[in-house]
C-alpha cells in the first residue's frame, strides 16, 4: 500500500519527497503536506518513514506478498 500522510501531525517539511526513490511524491513542495502522486509506483523500502521527524506522520504498510516468510532452520536429530 501506499504511504498515507496524517495531516494532523504532518510538519510539511518534504523529508519524505526528498527521499522517495521511486518519486512516489512527486510534485510536493516544501510548506505543503506531500502528495502521493504515483502510489503504483511505491516499492515499500521505508525511506520516508524513517527520514520523518514527526512520529506519526507518515504510515506505510507493507503488501502480504512483499513480506518475508521467515522459517528458522530445523536442526535434524
């Protein structure tokens, strides 16, 4: 899914823009909350909401399919 801006806690800083890879936010300008202009192409990588200094600002859930099964090794007796 795509990242989702929480207006309320927002500081429209544009760390999250800068950020983005994959120019998810493009067209954002700083003093205005970010758009998400291209959520298609969001690769998940959580570059923007780890640069956010507003906790809460910014959300990203990632897709069931993208996440990693983890399955620690059986050790055989």
């Amino acid at each position: 899914m795509p990242p989702v801006i929480n207006e309320e806690k927002c500081i429209k800083c544009n760390k999250c823009a800068e950020i983005c890879s994959e120019d998810v936010f493009y067209g954002s300008k700083k003093g205005e909350y970010p758009t998400v202009t291209y959520p298609r192409e969001c690769v998940h990588f959580n570059g923007c909401v780890s640069v956010c200094p507003a906790p809460g600002a910014i959300s990203l859930r990632i897709p069931l399919p993208i996440q990693l099964v983890f399955k620690p090794e059986v050790d055989p007796i």
